[in-house]
C-alpha cells in the first residue's frame, strides 16, 4: 500500500508516517520503481501500535523504546508496566495539584461572594484576590 492509504488506514496523517520513519518509529519501506513508498500490513500494526501507545499517553519515546525492545526479542511487560505505572503516578499528582488550585480558587470565588464592591478603592489590586500578607520587611 502507498503512504497515503497507510495513513487512512493507521488513523493519522501522511505527514506523520513520514515523521515516523525519520525517527525510527517505522522502518524505512520498499520502494517502488517511480519512488512511491511502499508499506505492508508489518507497518500498519506498528502504525497502530505507536498511535495507541500515543493515546494511552506514552511519549513517542517511550514507545520507540518499547519497539526497539521488541526488535531486540526483549520482553516488555515490566518495561510498559513501570512506564505506565509512572504516568499514573504524575497523573495523581497533577489531580492532586488540580485539586489543592480548585480548593484555592472556591475560596476566592466564596470571598468574593461577601466583599462590597464599594469598597473596593485600592487603583494596584483587586480586593477579591487580595492576600492579606504582611508588606516586605515587616512582620
């Protein structure tokens, strides 16, 4: 199949099975005699593999790395389980980090609720986002 039914097929673009082969996350193809690349059914499955691995959120790194264990005869079962277990890890701590900024930003939204806008006069500072810390050098 030429490069571009490749694409249609593996669900992204030309441009990036072409990006692919430049960084050796699909071997380079046959070529026919007029130039035209050409690809087997081999290149779709490592086409979808790298476009999944993608979607489960692992870097084209990462999924180089796994594919040229896989080129090697290595197993990657506990490379891919220690890969995945370390993107949840900062996926928990982004929720974390998320959710102590949801935390903060409820109660600013609960502060604002009992301010007087009349009183707000300060020209440097919205009173709503105003934090109440002493001036620098003083305590």
């Amino acid at each position: 199949m030429k490069i571009g039914e490749l694409a249609s097929r593996g669900g992204v673009t030309a441009k990036t099975v072409r990006y692919y082969e430049s960084i050796g996350l699909l071997p380079a193809p046959d070529r026919r005699s007029n130039g035209y690349r050409e690809y087997d059914e081999d290149a779709l499955e490592r086409l979808r593999f790298v476009r999944d691995a993608q979607a489960s959120g692992l870097t084209l790194a990462e999924t180089g790395g796994i594919l040229h264990m896989k080129e090697r005869g290595e197993s990657t079962c506990a490379h891919s389980r220690a890969t995945l277990e370390r993107h949840l890890h900062d996926i928990d701590a982004q929720i974390a980090s998320l959710l102590a900024a949801k935390a903060e930003l409820t109660a600013l939204a609960r502060r604002a609720e009992s301010l007087d806008p009349a009183d707000c006069t300060d020209p440097n500072r919205c009173q709503v986002l105003a934090v109440d810390l002493p001036a620098e050098g003083k305590v």
